[in-house]
C-alpha cells in the first residue's frame, strides 16, 4: 500500500459511518458519528463486532493482526484510528 | 433454495487421515502428574472454579459422542475421529482431575450424580435443530461448525487458565491441554473444507451464516450438559476471558469464517 493512498481521518470516518449504517440497518447516517459508541448507542454485540470486524477488513483491504484488543475500541473514531493505523503499517511494510 | 438431500454417498476424504496418527502418546507422563502437588492460596478462586467446571466437562464428553455420531450418521471416519476425540478429551479429564486433586479442590459425588441426570443427546440435537440456518444444512456440516467454534473457544479458554493460574507447572500443564484442543479444532476447519469441496454452491453459501448464528448463541457447555446450569458454571468457557482473549476468538473466527462470504448470495451485509 502505498503511503500517499491512505485516506485521510475524514474520509475513512465517513466510510465507516456509511458501512456501519448499512450494517446495522439504519434507515439514514444521520444517527452515526465520529463520536458514536458501537456498544451503547450502535448496539454492536460481539456478534456485531464479528461483522465490524469482516467488513472493515474487506472495505479497507487490511487485516487485523490477531493481537489486536478489541476492548480498547469503544467508538466510530477509534474504529477509524484503528484503521488508519492498519493502512499505514501495511503501507510501511 | 435447491440442496441435494443430506447424507450423500460421499465419505469425507483422506486429507483427515493424519489427525487420525497426530496426538497419539501425547501424554507420556500421565503416571507422573499424580504426585503433583499445587498451592490453593496462590491460585485464584476463578482459575479454580474454571478447573473444576472443565473437569467435570471433560468427564461428560461422553454425552457428546451420542450427539455427534447423530449428526455424522453413516460418514464413518467423522465417527471414528469422534471417538477418539472423546478420548482425548477424556485424558484430559485425568489430567485435569489430578489438578483439582492436588489442589485439593476434587469434584464430589454430587457433581458426578448431577452430571449424569439429564437428556444431554436430546438437549444438544434440539438446540442444533433450533440454530439451523436452514432444514437441509447437512448435520455433519452443522457439527464440523459447531466444533470450529467449540475446540477455539477451549483453546482461549485453557490458555487464559495457563495465564491467570500462578504457578508455572501447572501452566505448563494447561498449554498443552491448549494444544490438543487447537489441534481439534483444526480437524474440524479441515473436515469442514473437505467437505465442501464435495458441496452445491447453495450449500457454501450456508456456512457463512451458519457460523453467525452460533456464534450469535453460543452457551457452551449447556448445549450439551444441564448440569452446568444447575451448579452455575454456564460461562465456564468464557469465564477467564478478557478483553484481549475475547477479542482473540473475535478476530480468530472473523478471520476463519469471512473465507467463506464469497459464497453468500448477499454482496452487503454480512447476513
């Protein structure tokens, strides 16, 4: 991956808004920010967590490492930190 | 949705015969753990509960052999493998047991009494009958699934009780029990493989959600063994799980089962 593709904070937000919104079934993005907890206002369960986790994945064209900890990630924006780090490790090789 | 009848004349292939070798003579010392011997004060109540709950799990894997050589009718090396996973598991009952003795924590009559009173084959084929996907999932598809799940979830489950139990030997001791069981759960992932090679599309496509829904639901042991809600051990498997071991099987089985999205008719959310 290279470094100069990883899109910015915003863009990956708003892509995550976009496919959470589809995930959970909800009728606009207007309920879901940057800002919004997966667990106490997304309802995201561990069974969600499963789908989040997939379907970032193949959005994004990363894979999380095994390692990751998945209880430090409580809101849309650390979904998206999290990503953003993901792309740019890969990016680094 | 068009799926051929289940039990086809196909027999699963030779690419599981080397799990029939692998684990043999795996516990050579098996005379030598009865004079170990453990500190109670250094080992947490949790850790000992789980050890106990376990043990008398393991000692129950009988009632899990009927249920399985149900649901892998007249596929007889799935049968075989069954058997002697009930073996192995039951070794581990030993092991375990010696455990528990040396901690002088030993399971009572009661547990064992209270482990045998119930419809375990019953329970576990109508809660497998209740979480199917769909009537014409093939039983041995559905089995090889649950045991994805089942052996990954003992493997977190052991190596969380090796990292919280405070005393390196023993730790030693649960790794390995551990390693059998990630072992197990390989077998399943490559039966499971196996026999999709074998399967329709529209049968593929079932794995995929098949997964979600027990993973959605999943109570183990209880599917299996009542007795688990009477002494209030129904989180045995998940009891030591933090958030790194939980996030652990998350992305373990993420990562396994997502393979198999391709098949989904669905091109959205996973469904």
């Amino acid at each position: 991956m290279n470094p100069d593709t990883i899109p910015n904070r915003r863009t990956i937000v708003d892509r995550l808004v976009t496919r959470l919104a589809e995930l959970l079934r909800l009728e606009s993005t207007a309920t879901v920010s940057e800002e919004s907890r997966l667990r106490e206002d997304l309802g995201v369960d561990s069974l969600g967590l499963v789908d989040l986790v997939t379907l970032v994945e193949e959005d994004f064209s990363i894979r999380f490492a095994t390692n990751t900890d998945l209880s430090e990630i409580h809101s849309v924006g650390d979904v998206a930190a999290l990503v953003e780090g993901r792309m740019r490790d890969s990016a680094q090789g | 949705m068009a799926i051929k009848p289940p039990y086809p004349s196909f027999t699963t292939p030779d690419t599981i015969d080397d799990f029939f070798i692998a684990g043999r003579n795996l516990w050579p010392d098996l005379k030598d753990l009865s004079k170990l011997s453990y500190e109670r004060s250094k080992t947490p109540d949790d850790v000992v509960r789980f050890l106990r709950s376990t043990t008398l799990n393991e000692h129950g894997v009988a009632h899990y052999l009927g249920g399985y050589f149900h649901n892998y009718h007249d596929d007889y090396k799935l049968r075989f493998w069954s058997a002697m996973w009930t073996a192995e598991e039951y070794t581990h009952y030993i092991v375990l047991r010696r455990i528990i003795q040396g901690l002088g924590e030993d399971l009572t009559e009661a547990d064992f009494a209270g482990l045998e009173d119930g419809d375990y084959v019953e329970n576990y084929l109508a809660y497998l009958e209740r979480i199917k996907v769909d009537p014409a999932i093939d039983s041995r598809m559905l089995q090889l699934i649950y045991g994805v799940l089942q052996e990954y979830a003992a493997v977190i489950a052991y190596t969380a009780a090796a990292e919280q139990c405070n005393d390196e030997g023993m730790a030693a001791i649960l790794k390995r029990v551990a390693k059998d069981e990630m072992r197990h759960c390989r077998f399943n992932q490559v039966a499971l493989e196996a026999m999709l090679e074998h399967c329709s599309e529209d049968e593929r496509a079932l794995v995929w959600p098949q997964f979600r829904a027990i993973w959605g639901d999943l109570r183990m042991p209880t599917e299996h063994i009542e007795y688990f809600s009477v002494i209030g051990a129904t989180d045995l498997y998940t009891s030591l799980w933090d958030g790194e071991k939980r996030s652990r099987i998350i992305l373990y089985l993420s990562h396994y089962f997502s393979q198999f999205r391709k098949y989904c008719k669905t091109d959205g959310a996973p469904v």
